[in-house]
C-alpha cells in the first residue's frame, strides 16, 4: 500500500493562518517536505510550522528548488525531489508536502504534483489549500480587493510595459507577484497611468518581517525582498 | 471605549478550512454576525462556525443582506446592519462578521467595512483573511491555478460576451464567479473558443453539498447553485 501524497497550504507568514486541516495533517503525516531555495539556507515555512512538528515521530525533509529560470536546473531539482517523495510513499508512508500560501498559486508544489500524477498514477494524493499571500496582503494593508462587477488580475513578475499596460486599463484591481524583480519598471508604468497613487507594496506578509509601503515611489531603486507583492486598486 | 470590529474569513464551506485565528476570534468574540439572504432562510455561513460558538456567553445576530441589483434597497440593508454593529461597538463590544471565504473577495463585510471607517474612524477594524472559494474550488477539481509566467483572472458574472472573449484570450487560466446567473451564455463563449473541455464546475465547495462537473456541457438549460464558480484552464 502506498502513502498518500498531501499538498499542504499553510498561508502567507502568520502561524496563526493556518488552517485547521492543515495543521491535523502536519501533526500526524510522518513525513514532512518542506522546500527551500538553497542547500545552506532555511526553509520560509518552517518558521510557521515547527511548532506543530514533532521531530520524535516526524521525519523533516528539506528539498531543495533553487531560484533560476534555468529550465534544465529545475528539472533536475524536481525530478530529485519526486524521486524522495516517491520512495517514501512507496514505503507506505503519508508525506506532506508544505507550500506557503496556497499549494495551487504558483508554488513549487505544482511540478511534484503533476510528476507523481502523470507517472504514479496510482497513488491518492489530497490538496489542501491554504491563505494565499494575495488576500492577506490585502487584509493587512485595509485594501477591499473586489466587490460586485469588480475584475481581479493577478500576474507574476514577468511581462512588458504594453501588457501590463493593458491589464492595468481593463481591470479594477490588479496584484503584481514576486514584484522585486522588475519594480522600477512597474513603477513607471504605474505613473504613465497616474496609478502609482493607487499602488501598496506588501512583502514577507504575516511575517515579522512583514512591511507595508503605501507610498510606493519611495521604493524605486531599492533592493526588495523576493516575497514581495503589489496591489494595485483603481 | 469602543469595541474592535472584526471581519473573519472562515473559508468556503469545510469547518476544518477555517483558520486558527479565525477559530480563536470566534470562540471568545461577546457578538458575532452572520450575513443571510433573507429574513426566513439560514445562514450558510452558520453550518461553517456553529460548533465554535456558545451560546451561553455569545450573542449571534444575524443580518439579512438580500440577492439583489436594487442599489438603494442594499444601501438600506448595509446601513440597518452598521447600525446594529455599531451599536454593539459603542457599548464596547467586539464584534465579529463571519464572511464565508475571504473578507476582501465579494463580501458583504466589505461594505460595513467601508461605513465603519469612513464614519467612525476611531473604531478599529482588523481583517483575518481567509482560504477563498477560488484556491479551495481548483484543489477539490485537482486543478493547478497558475504557475510560472501564468496569469489569472477572477471575474464575476457580470460581463458581456466580446469581453469574456477578451479575457479567455489573453489570461492562461479564468475563474468565472457566481456562474449559475449566466452559465449557458458562457458556455456559449466557451464553445467557440474551443474551451469547453477546459472548465470544470464547482458548487459548494468543501461542504456536504459540494459538486464537481467536468463536462460541463451536461450543465446546460439547469438551474444552478448560487454559490457556484467555473475555472477555465488553458
């Protein structure tokens, strides 16, 4: 008998939003994954979810996804990863898979997910999904994202000006993803607009290291934090 | 002193989908809301909550907030229930309106939100956000959202066939909201734009009632749950 295969959202930051199933699974599941950017550094969710681990009966598993458009380096990362996760469901053993946020907007998740679907396609797997990044960044920053006929994009961090452009014109409310990497030019698109006044940056949301600018032409040429967003309400 | 006025997502429909603050706030606030649609029916929210709350030590209100397009008749709902709220605050009580999914994702919260601070800007007013119908709706369908370069839109069920077109073309995955008032014209869009096998449906998400479709086509001339959305992926 295989183990099942859990994908467990544990919110943005705050260990107190989480929810309540995934804080059951993360109690019992024997085997707990848990991603990380780097083989030398620390894994973001740990720190909302040690506290529910018991490292007696609990095995912790770090897996590594480094941060590269490199698609072939990637590949290889997940198809590591699998092959750990794989083994140990094999085992019988549950493993839970942790993502921050939610495990289907943009999370790493997503890749062993379709992996162990398309190639094991006898195992059971269960996706629990979790506060995304985006309504908390919201919440914490009193910004009412859509009400009645009101749109809502959300794009991650790679597009151009015309686009952007686009969307930003045809939706009442629009959340820029992972916007540290293109900010000054998100920026000056926003005041082509005359939207920059319209725009609150949130990054490491829940988090301590949580921050909020609401006048976000303050920002232009800073270094930012990866886990960064920008809402964007007209 | 006034009382804090909260509003807490609870998730969309499974109890274990709440959060741990959410949990918390709702076992000690002394008044708790919950939005219904008409002065005779139950709150849906209610079956999420009810085990959290005593009534020995907690008042429940329940504030009616009808289906309907008449503008002043909401306005009068949305003012009768501030009022009522703001009662409660004056005498020092906190306050907690339940919403189901996420406060800031087309809520009734969000219009108490707005009134209570534009006109009684030294109550404080926290925001627990939620896990949304749209992230729970594509974990029950096993449906990834977005990824990578992917792009989202959620609109709701209010828009005209050359702009859904618009939006089915230009975004990689739409989540059509509140779907039952328009489904066979949607699907109509769908079908021309070689999509129909792309959408699942999904009403009532994570509760009892909960219904998955995959051919949606079968959902034609049927009259259709309320709370039910449609994700599109390409």
């Amino acid at each position: 008998m295989w183990g099942t295969f859990f994908g467990v959202g544990v919110g943005p930051g705050d260990p107190e939003l989480i929810t309540v199933k995934a804080q059951r699974i993360l109690k019992w599941a024997p085997v707990i994954c848990l991603p990380k950017s780097r083989e030398d550094a620390g894994s973001y969710v740990r720190g909302i979810i040690s506290h529910l681990i018991d490292p007696a009966r609990q095995e912790v598993m770090e897996l590594v996804f480094p941060m590269t458009k490199d698609r072939a380096q990637l590949e290889e990362h997940w198809a590591a990863a699998t092959g750990k996760v794989v083994a140990k469901l094999r085992s019988g053993q549950d493993v839970a898979f942790v993502t921050e946020g939610d495990p289907f907007v943009y999370s790493t998740f997503m890749h062993l997910y379709a992996e162990v679907r398309d190639r094991y396609p006898n195992v059971t797997v269960e996706v629990v999904p979790g506060v995304s990044s985006i309504t908390s960044a919201a919440a914490v920053a009193g910004l009412p994202l859509v009400d009645g006929a009101e749109r809502l994009a959300v794009l991650p961090a790679t597009y151009e000006g015309e686009q952007l452009t686009q969307v930003l014109r045809d939706f009442d409310t629009v959340v820029l993803l992972k916007v540290n990497r293109v900010f000054d030019r998100v920026l000056e698109t926003l005041e082509k607009l005359g939207l920059a006044d319209r725009a609150v940056f949130v990054s490491r949301c829940g988090s301590p290291q949580q921050r909020i600018v609401r006048d976000v032409r303050k920002l232009r040429g800073e270094e930012l934090d990866y886990l960064s967003l920008m809402i964007v309400k007209k």
